[in-house]
C-alpha cells in the first residue's frame, strides 16, 4: 500500500515538473513573452523561483497580481465544479444500479438512451437551449452571473453561496436564494455530461458484480434485491469506478470554460479565455500551471482512493512483494 502511495505520489511529482516546463515555455519561447527578454538560464531560474513561492507574474494587460486574480476566479469555478460533480454522483449512481440490476429491461434502456442523449449534446448548445427555455421564454431563472447585483456580498471565501450564508446583511436569505437561481443553468448543464458518463460506468460494473457468485448465493438465501444491492453490490461495484471519475472531474473542467462564457460566470475558465484573446502569456501561463495540477493531482487522489477501496488492488500488491 505504502509502496504504491509512493509511486503515485512521484508520478505527481515528475508530471508536474514537465508541466511547469510547458508553462514556463509560454512565458519564453512566445512573442513578446514576459521572459523572452532574458538569457535561458536567467529565465528559467526566476520562472522557478517565482513558482516555488507561488508568484506568477503580472498581468500586461491590468498590471494586477495574477495570484490576487486567481484568489477571485478560482473558488467561482471550483463551486460550480463541485456542485455539478456532485450532483453528477447523486444522480449517476442510483441511475446506474437500476440499469445495471434491471439489465436489457425497459428501464435500462431508458436510462441508456438518456444517457446517450446527454453525452451526444454539446455543452454550448444545451446552455443555450435550457437559457432560452428557463430564462427568457418561461422568466423562471436569471439569464447569466453570479448573483444579483442589487446586493452586496463582502468576498470571505470566494464561494458565493458560502460568502452569501456567511453574511450579516438583513437581506441574507434573499442573497441565498439569488445565488441558488443563478447556480441552477449552469450546474444543470455542467453535470449533464458526467452523469451520463457516471451512468455508463456504474451499469457496467453493476452487470458485472450481479453475475458473481456471492450475489446469487445471497438471492437464494431469500434476500430482497434492495437488500442484496444495500449490503452486497453497492460497496463492490462502487469502488472500481472511483479512478475513472477521477477522469470526469478532468473533463469537468475544460466543459467549464464553455459553461463559463455562455453564463457570463467569473471563473478561471472566462478568465483564460480573456487571456487568450488579448495574449496575455503570463496569465495563460498561469492558467495553464493551475489548470493542469488540480487535473494532475484529482487523477493521482482519486487512484489512490480507488486502489484502498477496491480489494483486487490488495491482490496486486502482494503480489509485488
């Protein structure tokens, strides 16, 4: 186990190393880079030094610190992220089980064509179809932003619902409940796709877990399928999949981007975007560098989970020794 936490861990390590090496080329080798000035060794040398104390730069386009920046757009992303992944588990997970158990029956298909569906529609196109829909044809929910910005919400945290239940103002609840209507478009349309990919995972590892033999012995022991799911399929065909959400939440977070622009919410994905549009190589940098260690180091902790979780990983290492 240790030996494998290890190997996981020094993965991380090198990956990351090779990724500040691409970052730090953006800063270099591009025109009119914010290194490109300097000799190589010069460059490389501050560049990592800089990183090492968590200093990216400036921005040439505000002049503003890029990590007082990061500390804006970060937590924006990383709520609306969180919330969609989780609300791709809560719905992904149930779905799965009941198309994996009732395999081939009219439910499963069903929920396969559902999830077919909702893989197959581009990211952009739903925003904007559930934006036309919810929005301005019905009037239910707020077209774009955050929050309404009729009330003022001191930053704490960075999250808008945590800030927003964190505040003293005598019009807290109705804060709470902007920014709960404002995070429903986007949420919606960012956890469609990894739900349906969710779904697909957890009915294959359901079909193969319902044909083991422990799982028939418990059904002619007399037990209820809600039982048999409870106690015995569940915990084993869960902890085989955890790796590969691991890959969801990667994905997450490039859909982010798309779910950024067309909601108009303030996060690292718009952010990016902005930076890419007027060349603003530090802030591309940076983003690149961020961007790539939480997709690095989600992939790498979701392994680990995965492998102390799944008892086939224990077989495995064993085996080693």
């Amino acid at each position: 186990m240790i030996i494998y936490i290890l190997r996981r861990l020094l993965l991380l390590v090198v990956t990351l190393f090779f990724l500040s090496l691409i970052s730090f080329s953006l800063m270099y080798f591009t025109p009119h880079g914010p290194l490109s000035g300097a000799s190589l060794a010069d460059a490389f040398i501050h560049y990592f030094s800089g990183l090492l104390q968590w200093n990216f730069g400036i921005s040439s386009i505000n002049g503003e610190r890029i990590i007082e920046q990061l500390y804006d757009v970060l937590p924006a992303t990383m709520e609306l992220c969180i919330l969609a992944f989780s609300m791709a588990l809560l719905v992904g997970i149930p779905l799965g089980i009941i198309a994996g158990v009732w395999r081939n029956k009219k439910v499963d298909v069903i929920i396969s064509t559902f999830a077919l569906c909702g893989f197959s529609i581009p990211v952009f196109w739903l925003a904007l179809l559930l934006t036309l829909l919810f929005s301005l044809y019905l009037g239910w929910l707020p077209v774009s932003g955050r929050f309404d910005l009729l009330y003022r919400m001191e930053p704490v945290t960075g999250s808008a619902l945590i800030d927003a239940w964190l505040s003293e103002s005598p019009h807290r609840n109705e804060m709470i409940m902007s920014v709960i209507l404002h995070m429903i478009l986007p949420v919606i349309t960012l956890a469609v796709a990894p739900t349906t990919e969710v779904i697909r995972l957890m009915r294959n590892s359901t079909e193969e877990i319902s044909t083991a033999n422990y799982i028939k012995s418990a059904a002619t022991r007399g037990l209820s399928r809600l039982t048999i799911i409870r106690r015995h399929l569940l915990h084993n065909a869960l902890p085989p999949i955890i790796p590969k959400l691991g890959l969801q939440f990667s994905t997450m977070l490039t859909l982010a981007m798309v779910t950024e622009q067309v909601f108009n919410w303030p996060g690292l994905g718009r952010w990016l975007i902005s930076a890419i549009r007027q060349q603003d190589y530090s802030v591309i940098s940076a983003g690149v560098m961020v961007i790539g260690t939480l997709v690095i180091s989600v992939n790498v902790l979701t392994d680990i989970i995965g492998a102390m979780a799944n008892p086939l990983k224990n077989k495995e290492w064993y085996a080693l020794r």
